[in-house]
C-alpha cells in the first residue's frame, strides 16, 4: 500500500512548525494535523499488513488516502505561501537597502 503521501506530509509538517509558529501562532492546528496524518499513517500500515479484506477496511482506506492527498495539496499550498512571503520580504529588504 502507498503511504509516500501520509509521508511526504509529516516531513513537510516537521519543516514548517517552527516557522508556522513565528509567523502565524497556528502551531496547535499544524501540530492536530500531523497527530491526524500519523493516525491515517498507522491504520493504512495496519490494514495493509493484516491484508484485511472487508469492505467497511476497503472504504475507509480508499477515504484515508484521499483525506492525506487533501492535507498534502494543502500543506503544499502553505508552503508555497510560506515561502512567498519569505521571498517577499527579502525583495522588500534589498529593495530598501537600495533607495537608501
């Protein structure tokens, strides 16, 4: 089973959380997103190793993927936000250091 999603999102989330913090104070929501994803993360691996065949597992597998995919074009969009601003304010910065 494919958990390079759920993955990919926890490094991001691990990334971002200290800069989230300073910037936005929205380090509990980050932190609630993370706990969720390792959840999502822990039951895919369970299900998969258990080769559990049963169409309420099935469903809620087919249903955890794409929420992760969700949380991924999510977390890749603040990111992107992130670091916009961060190239923004750079900008700004030599810009004012160059009328000065």
């Amino acid at each position: 089973m494919e958990f390079s999603a759920i993955s990919s999102a926890l490094e991001t989330i691990g990334e971002l959380t200290q800069e989230v913090t300073s910037l936005w104070g929205v380090d509990e929501q980050v932190q609630g997103l993370a706990n969720e994803l390792r959840w999502m993360q822990s039951f895919l691996q369970v299900a998969d190793a258990r080769r559990v065949d049963h169409e309420v597992i099935r469903t809620s597998v087919v249903e955890i993927r794409e929420l992760a995919y969700d949380a991924e074009d999510v977390i890749e969009t603040f990111s992107l936000k992130v670091a916009s601003k961060r190239k923004d304010g750079f900008s700004n910065c030599i810009k004012g250091l160059l009328v000065s």
